[in-house]
C-alpha cells in the first residue's frame, strides 16, 4: 500500500524512499534508482545518499493525486520498487 503525502500546488518539497529498512542487506549499496512521477507534477531533482533516494518536487493541481515511483537496482542485483502517492490541496 503506497503511503500518501499532502502537498500545496504552490510548494516545492522532498519526499523520501528509505530503503534501509527491510530491504538492503549489510554491505549492500544501490547501484542505481529511476524516479518516476504522474502527469501533471514535476520531479525538479533526485539523489541517493547511504540507501535512501530524496526526490524534490513542484507543482500539481489542487485535487488531484500523483503516484510517484522509486525503483532500485542493489550492487547484489537485485530490484525494488516502492510508490508513494501526493495528494495536491490548497492547504
């Protein structure tokens, strides 16, 4: 189940994808990520840093939602890809 984050239109925020709980093994490293977001919201930047992916993001219209998706490749080959869902409000 995607976990759901409120957002402004007017905002521009980060939200992370923490990968190291449940997920990486010790001595495991991400190789590689690829963020991705709906229609309609704009992804301004991402990064990794110690297995957890920051993504900064702008925009949206008032009312609707975004799913934005995170996915990762480890140094041990293996995948995962988590989503989070922003929920856009004149707040």
């Amino acid at each position: 189940m995607a976990q759901i984050f409120y957002k402004d239109p007017d905002a521009v925020l980060d939200y992370k994808f923490d990968f190291t709980t449940n997920c990486l093994a010790t001595s495991e490293t991400i190789s590689s990520h690829t963020v991705t977001v709906d229609t309609g919201i704009t992804k301004d930047s991402d990064s990794e840093s110690s297995g957890v992916v920051t993504v900064w993001l702008s925009g949206g219209t008032a009312g609707n939602s975004y799913d934005v998706a995170c996915k990762i490749v480890t140094n041990a080959s293996r995948t995962d890809e988590r989503t989070i869902t922003i929920k856009v409000a004149d707040l």
